[in-house]
C-alpha cells in the first residue's frame, strides 16, 4: 500500500494565507475593491467619480487592465453605487454644474431642480438621521450608507425609477 503524502517545505500557514486572500479578494465586492494605478490609486472603486469609471470601462479593455475594466462595469451596475450617481446628479444642481437653460422663474431655479431629483429618485428629505449617517466620500461602498428613500405605501411613494444622466 503506497502513501500518497507529499511534504512540502514552506513556512507555516504560508498556504493558508495565500489562498485565504485570494478567495477573499474574489468574495469582495467589485465597489469595495482597491484600484492599484492612476490618480484614483488607493482607493475603492465604489468611491471613484462615474465618469473616471467610465473611463476605465472604455479604454482599459487590453491586458493587465481588462478585470479593471470588468470592475468598473460591475461597479456602475451595483445597485449600492446607484445610490452615488443620484447624489452625483444632486451635486451638480448644488454646485451650479448643470447645463440647464438659464431662466429667472422659480420653475427653473436648484431648488426646483433639487426637488424634482429627490421626487424622481424617491429620496426622503425629512429623514435627517439617515443622512447625517451617510459618508459622502464613501458614497457607493459598502461603507457609505444608503440613501434614505420614502417607503413604499406612504402618501409620498417611492416613484418608478427613470435613467440617471452620467453626464
């Protein structure tokens, strides 16, 4: 009766150690992940502006950088990170990026633009200890917080979803 054993000479939990980090790479979520190059370096995907992950879906589709590429795919899909491109459409409003007509009637004004995004997105404005709880500059991450959103069944429904301009 032969022995199948075969001892390997390795530093102890070398194994373990190794193979535990890359399952647990594998399990991390693509908006939770570390980017290794560029100006975003050292930071998690979930974080990064959607227009530099469109950048990366776009142009890094060769070698080393194609599972960059998957990532940022993944990453704009994730209904966790959903929740960063509404702020980043609120944002512009606040910040007077937009490229909306200019006009001097309260129907053009941020705050009635702030409104119908919070209306379109199904935000709720009045629940302030949720949003005191968000950390914007971990918006999309898993530890960013989610955006407070009215309940299904009050007076203020959550509306039908509509597509959000990545502009």
């Amino acid at each position: 009766m032969a022995l199948a054993l075969r001892l390997h000479f390795r530093p102890p939990g070398t194994t373990v150690v190794l193979c535990s980090k890359l399952s647990a790479s594998r399990r991390l979520p693509a908006r939770d992940r570390v980017i290794n190059f560029g100006k975003h370096k050292g930071r998690m995907l979930g974080s990064l502006p959607s227009s530099y992950l469109q950048w990366v879906s776009n142009n890094l589709r060769a070698r080393d950088f194609e599972e960059w590429a998957r990532l940022a795919d993944e990453v704009l899909r994730d209904p966790i990170y959903r929740d960063r491109l509404e702020w980043e459409a609120a944002e512009r409003i606040l910040t007077g990026d937009t490229c909306r007509q200019s006009s001097s009637g309260p129907a053009n004004s941020p705050v009635a633009d702030l409104i119908e995004v919070s209306e379109r997105f199904g935000l709720d404005n009045d629940d302030k200890a949720a949003w005191a709880r968000i950390d914007f500059g971990l918006q999309g991450t898993s530890n960013g917080g989610r955006i407070p959103r009215v309940r299904k069944g009050s007076a203020l429904a959550e509306p039908a979803r509509k597509s959000i301009d990545l502009v």
